[in-house]
C-alpha cells in the first residue's frame, strides 16, 4: 500500500484547530485565562526551579573551595606548630644540659647551697598591656633564645675548665694529714732520738701502729717506693706543682713507682724500719726542692682524745 502526502489536507486540519480554538476563546474567555496563566505559571516555577539548582550548584562549589582553603590554612599552621615544637624540644635540652651544668660548676666553686637553685623557676614580673604575640616575633624570640643559650653553654664551657684546672691544681697541694693520729715530733731542730745530740728534724712524726694505713696528702704519681737510707721503706710522691711529699719508716708498701695516687688513698702501711725507735710515720713536705714545714699544709691538726 502506498501512501501520498497531500499538503492541503495538513493546511486544512490546522486551519480547522485554529477556528476552535478561536471559538472557544469567544465562547468561554474565563476558561482561556485560566488555562494561559496555568502555563504561564507552570513554565516560570520551572524557570525558578532550573535558577535554583544552578544556584545551589554554585553554592556548594563555594563551599568547598573554602573548605579545601581552610584545610591547607591548618595544614600550614600545623607545620609551623610542629617546626616550633622541635625548637622548644632543642632548647629545654640546651637548658637541661645548663641546668646540669651549672649544677657542677656550683659543686666545684663551694657555692653556699641553695645560693643557685636550678631546679626551681627563676622568679620575673613586669607591668604594662598584653598582646597577642605575632607569630614571626615568636620565632626571632626563639632564636634569640637559642644564641643566648650556646653563648651561654661556651662560657660556662670556659668556666669548668678553668675550674677543672683550678681544682687540680688545689687537689694536687698537700692539705691533710698522713694518717689519722697527733704529732710526736715537729719540724725545726731537736734534740737526736738515738745518738743524742743537735738534730735538725725535715719533717713531722706521726704517732702509729704497726700495720695503720698511710694515705697520700694529695694527687700525684709515685716517684719513689723502697728503702732509702735512714728512711726505711719509703713512699715519695710527686704532686706535678713542684711538690714532693715523703712517708717513711713503713712496714709495707701498697703502691708502686709510676702509680697515679688520689688524695686519701692508702699507700703504705706504717711501721718502724730504718733510723727508727718505734712505730711511727715520718711525713716531709719538699717545695722547689727544699724542705718546709708541713704543718701550714695540714687542714686540720690531728689529736687522739
């Protein structure tokens, strides 16, 4: 079957719609109105409709471009925040290693205790208006910290050196006695204990028992350790400041030459070998090479109560 397009009879069907609609307009204008404003309104709540889901599009695009925003701002401020926290970590261990050694240097000074307490806050104030701190002034404060506490870490370097040397030195200067006992005989002349006679005496005589420790009155090295003429069994260390210190008259000897001895160690026990009449210990003091009284070195003379 085959079919044939008439355009008059498409012309006619339109012709035809538009008379009815005409005359239906002319019949019932009421109905018309309504029916053209229900269109109308129809397409404009889609129009508002269309504009609005734009708009909420745009919206939570907004949104999330401040939000991503927001999240690198935090991400910024927490770098910064953990940068400055290795910088606080850095300095309180600067600080605790100041803390520690001022701690040493008051020990080795004999400062009065509790003249520099470094375990308790150092005491501040001030007066004036408060304001918040910009972050970069924060940072040069940390920095300014920082310079504070190396310069102050090398003096204090400086400071226990000298210290040190100090207190090698002092330890290295007989200051106490040989053995814990009292004087017998002094230094100066005297009269011989065994021939009679004018004696001139090199040293102090210390009151002993056979077999009592003998210490050294300071650090040094042994120079000497076994019988020497008159002496008997004998102990001389030499100080390394141009002191020399000598025990003689012991019964055995408890180091050897080339020992290193510290102040208050045991060298020697006490005796009565070579020009002896009892048990005692003969102690001399040499400064420069020449004899001198040992008594200005002695801390305190020793009595037996």
């Amino acid at each position: 079957m085959t079919f044939e397009f008439e355009p008059h009879n498409t012309r006619s069907r339109l012709s035809l719609l538009g008379r009815r609609v005409h005359a239906l307009l002319l019949a019932r204008p009421l109905a018309a109105f309504t029916a053209v404003l229900g269109c109308g309104l129809a397409l404009g709540a889609a129009a508002h409709a269309a504009y609005g889901t734009a708009e909420n599009a745009l919206l939570r695009a907004e949104l999330a471009r401040q939000q991503g925003e927001l999240r690198e701002v935090r991400e910024g401020a927490q770098r910064e925040i953990n940068a400055l926290a290795a910088r606080v970590g850095e300095l309180q261990a600067q600080a605790n290693r100041l803390n520690a050694l001022g701690e040493r240097l008051t020990r080795m000074g004999q400062l009065a205790e509790g003249e520099f307490d470094f375990d308790q806050p150092v005491p501040t104030g001030g007066a004036g208006p408060v304001r918040d701190m910009p972050p970069g002034q924060l940072v040069a404060d940390l920095e300014d910290v920082e310079r504070q506490f190396a310069a102050s870490g090398k003096q204090l370097s400086v400071l226990e050196a000298l210290l040190f040397d100090r207190e090698l030195d002092r330890s290295a200067v007989p200051s106490r006695a040989p053995i814990n006992s009292y004087i017998t005989s002094g230094y100066g002349g005297r009269a011989d204990p065994i021939r009679g006679g004018r004696q001139f005496h090199k040293g102090l005589d210390f009151e002993a028992d056979v077999g009592d420790p003998v210490f050294a009155v300071a650090d040094g090295v042994v120079s000497y350790a076994g019988p020497r003429a008159g002496y008997g069994i004998t102990v001389e260390v030499d100080h390394g400041n141009g002191y020399v210190t000598r025990y003689a008259h012991n019964s055995r000897l408890s180091v050897r030459v080339g020992d290193l001895v510290r102040s208050g160690q045991e060298i020697a026990k006490a005796g009565s070998t070579g020009r002896s009449t009892g048990a005692h210990v003969h102690f001399e003091v040499w400064e420069h090479g020449r004899a001198v009284d040992p008594r200005k070195f002695l801390g305190q003379r020793q009595t037996r109560g």
